[in-house]
C-alpha cells in the first residue's frame, strides 16, 4: 500500500554536481533547478491558482528565499520524523 507523500518529489542534485553543471552551462542551470522545484512544489501543492513556476522563476529576485525556505522547512521535518 503506497503511502502519501509528506514534502513534494524535490528536484534534488548533489552540492558538486550543481557547482559543475552550473559552470558548463554559463550559470543556466540554477535557473532550470529553480523552476522543476517551484513545479514539484505546485503539483505537491496542487495549488492551480498561484502564480506558475515559469513566473516565479523569471522573477527569482523575489522567489529564491522563499524556495530555499521551503525545501529547508521540509526537509527539516522530514528528518523529525
């Protein structure tokens, strides 16, 4: 039987990995990490009416706290448990 999931399918990537990926790409690729995030959040969420994560992602400025917020909340409570 499958359980529900507690925190959204994060897109996770290792410390290096994302340095490395980071570098190749002329720094893309945080952008790309930012919106499959914000997405998983939104499907987790299921929250159709806020803003899209192609939104939040053109506006980082605005929205990369509050990203790293809530994978570092989730994550602590992930590990409570």
């Amino acid at each position: 039987m499958d359980t529900p999931a507690t925190i959204p399918n994060y897109f996770r990537i290792s410390t290096k990995r994302f340095f490395i990926i980071s570098f190749l790409t002329i720094g893309f690729y945080p952008i790309y990490w930012m919106y499959k995030n914000w997405k998983a959040i939104n499907t987790f969420d299921n929250k159709a009416n806020e803003l899209s994560p192609l939104l939040k992602t053109i506006l980082w400025i605005f929205y990369l706290y509050p990203l790293f917020r809530r994978i570092a909340g989730d994550l602590q409570g992930e590990e409570s448990k």
